[in-house]
C-alpha cells in the first residue's frame, strides 16, 4: 500500500496523531478513536494492523498489552518526496 494511501485515511492520521505524544496501548487509542470516529474495536484493530504493516507504527508485547509507536521512517520518506515537489516548483 502507497504512504499516501495509508495516511489518506483518517482514523489512521488520528491515530499516527495519538502516537506522536508517545507509546500507547491498543486499548488507550482503541477507546479515543472509537469515541471520536463510532467504530468499533475490531475496526481500530484493522487500522493499527495496516499502520504496522506498512511501516508507519511498531508494537510490542507488555504482558498482556500491546504498545505501538510510530515509526518516522515512512513519514521521512514523505517529507523527502514533499521537499522535492516543492523544490520543482520554486
């Protein structure tokens, strides 16, 4: 999946968002997401799945718990590819 496919949704974007302050369990930014958005558990789920999977979050285990951080990897990525659209048009 494109960066810009993954970001292009936003629940991801908000959850990237929540991931910015710092590591966070799947059920802290399952409760906010679900509030704000109406979906469900299993729906953040998928979105935090899709957001490990290409690259743009981590998790680890905590016992029971899993914490995900974002990855700046892909959003250096974006940056670059931004610096450039913007460097052609100057």
């Amino acid at each position: 999946m494109h960066a810009f496919d993954v970001l292009g949704d936003p629940v991801r974007r908000r959850i990237l968002e929540l991931l910015a302050d710092g590591e966070q369990s799947a059920g802290e930014v399952g409760a906010i997401v679900q509030e704000e958005f109406g979906i469900t558990q299993p729906a953040v789920s998928q979105h935090l799945r899709v957001l490990r999977e290409n690259g743009f979050a981590t998790v680890r285990a905590e016992g029971t718990r899993r914490l995900y951080a974002v990855d700046p990897a892909p959003l250096a990525e974006i940056d670059s590819w931004l610096t450039r659209c913007r460097d052609q048009s100057s």
